[in-house]
C-alpha cells in the first residue's frame, strides 16, 4: 500500500514538473508592474520596477529579482521575487522589511506588513512596454526612471 502511495506521488509530481517549468521568465521580462498604497494619503500608485533595479515608493526601496508568469493556457498566474527595504530619514543604513515571493492571484498569502505602505503585485513587464496589459495599467513612466515616490508620482493616481 505504501509503494502504491510513493509510486503515485511520484507520477504526480513527474506530471507537474512541465507544467512548472514552462513559466515566461526569460529574456523579453524586463520587470514587473506593481501597485502601491500610501495608507495615510490613501493614494494608490502603479509603478513599473525593473529587473535587478532598486525603485523608490515612499520611504520604501524595492528591487524586483525575477518575475514569471504562467503561459495564456494554464491559470493566471504572476509570480515576483522581491526585496523591499526602507530607508528611515535621520536614520543611517536601512531596515530590510520583505524578502520573497508575492503572488498576484493571492496578494494576502506572502504580503508586506507595513504601518503606512502596501505593496501588490499585478503583472510582469515586457519588452514590449506592457503592450499586452490594459491602458490603465501601462506604467505612466516609459523610460523607467526610479523617482515613484507618491510625492513625484502623483499623476499616475487612480
């Protein structure tokens, strides 16, 4: 019984594999599209951040490691490695908050637990300047300069 259990596991997981291993993270991924709240002002900001690119949201810096998305076949799914510090004014060095993955079809499952900014994931960027996302979420920012604080952001508020 315990051989039939293992020898079932074992082709379970030998049928996902592919499936798995068919995420678009390759070279046309130039970042990820992410969305911020500033709780206090109740602004909400969508920012592109490059790969491997530090970008600024409020007193936070984000940089985006990977970011796969699942092929248009399977079930949606977008997937982004973040590293989210922040830099405390009057403050020397900076307070490493998040380091992991967030999913954009679960934001609550692996989440930034912050008293003043939330951050959420909503899709990878593309070489093509996120011509496949709709025209309320193309990043405002085409030449992906790194000032998105919600002070100099405020024209991409929604």
């Amino acid at each position: 019984m315990k051989t039939a259990a293992v020898v079932l596991l074992g082709v379970l997981l030998a049928l996902t594999r592919p499936a798995l291993a068919q995420n678009i993270d390759g070279p046309n991924v130039t970042g990820a599209l992410l969305r911020g709240l500033d709780k206090i002002t109740a602004r909400v900001t969508t920012f592109m951040v490059p790969l491997a690119e530090e970008v600024s949201f409020g007193t936070l810096r984000i940089t985006v490691q990977t970011c796969r998305k699942r092929p248009p076949e399977e079930t949606p799914e977008v997937a982004v490695f973040l590293e989210i510090d922040e830099e405390r004014h009057g403050e020397d060095g900076r307070l490493a908050l998040f380091s992991g993955w967030m999913f954009a079809s679960s934001p609550a499952l692996s989440a930034l637990e912050h008293p003043v900014y939330d951050v959420w994931v909503i899709d990878c960027s593309t070489d093509d300047v996120d011509s496949d996302l709709p025209e309320s979420l193309k990043s405002a920012n085409p030449d992906n300069s790194p000032d998105n604080s919600p002070d100099s952001a405020s024209d991409r508020r929604e």
